[in-house]
C-alpha cells in the first residue's frame, strides 16, 4: 500500500480543512494517510511515496514554503509525487496560480494547485485584519466591482467559506494515478 504524508501550515483553518477532506479521499483510494501540521512533523519524508503540503498565503507568499522545500530538498523525489496546495481567498485563476508558483519558487517536479479557502474577518487578528479592511474600504469606492473584490467586501459582512470537498477531487486523481 502507497503512504501519503500531508503536511500542512493552517493560520486560520482553510489548510487543515483541505488537508482532511484530502486525507478522507485518499484514505478511500487506499492510499495510507496521515496529516500533521509541518510544525509538528518530525518523521522522514523519505518513508512516504506522496507528500503534500498546503498551506495559506499572504502577499503572494504560501505560509512557511521555504521550510517545506528545504525538508523536501533532503528526499530522492524522483518516485515521489509531490504536490503543494496554496488556499488563499481570491477566485481560482491560471495566472494567479503560476505567479504563487514562480514566487514560491516551487520546482517543476512539484504538482501545485491553488484552492480557495475561507474569509472570515472575524478570526483576523492584527495587521491581517487590518489590511483586508483597508483593502475592503478602497474596494467599497469603486463603481464596478468584479467577483473577487465583492468577495472580499462579503466577507467583511459574512464569513465565505469556498472550501469544498470537490476542489480537492483533481489532486486527489492526480495521486491516486
């Protein structure tokens, strides 16, 4: 039986979320699964066939990248599937997806996707509540606004949620295969 490790770096929830609904598809391909939060791993990479890391973004940067690559950078990963997920608030988008790519650094041999996760300003704290409604005022001026900007003004009155068991579907076929 294949082992998959899904590490994952969850500031507000999305990632963790992700990370089980994974878990859970997986588990059903009979892949062997567990998750730990990336802080908190402390086994060898090298004991899995797949890995997996998602994690938030803030400022085009996937949360804590640089110390999942560095760990990975210590594996053979030529028989490894290796896939980074990156959840963020903003519509899923081709373009988008590739610069969290190139300015994440993450080499070609890693799968990326980018999933949408959950905006709640409520569990904001500090200066990311603080940008997003600076951001949501100057987005308020504006005329006509496009999904991703009433998105973000939305969530300043209701928390959205977007995580949803099919957008891990694609990945959970990519390692599966």
């Amino acid at each position: 039986m294949r082992k998959a490790i899904i590490l994952y770096k969850s500031k507000y929830g999305s990632s963790k979320e992700y990370a089980d609904l994974l878990s859970e598809e997986l588990s059903a391909k009979e892949i062997d699964t567990e998750t730990s939060e990336l802080k908190n791993f402390k086994g060898k990479l090298d004991n899995y066939d797949i890995i997996v890391y998602a994690a938030g973004i803030k400022a085009y940067m996937i949360y804590d990248i640089r110390k999942f690559l560095r760990k990975a950078a210590r594996v053979k990963l030529h028989n490894k599937k290796v896939v980074v997920m990156g959840v963020g608030m903003l519509k899923a988008d081709l373009n988008y997806a590739e610069r969290l790519r190139k300015n994440n650094a993450i080499p070609s041999g890693m799968r990326f996707y980018y999933l949408r996760g959950t905006m709640d300003i409520n569990k904001l704290k500090g200066i990311d509540a603080s940008i997003i409604k600076m951001l949501a005022r100057s987005i308020m001026m504006k005329e006509n606004l496009n999904d991703d900007e009433n998105a973000i003004v939305n969530a300043c009155i209701n928390p959205q949620s977007w995580v949803k068991r099919d957008n891990i579907i694609p990945i959970a076929e990519y390692i599966a295969k």
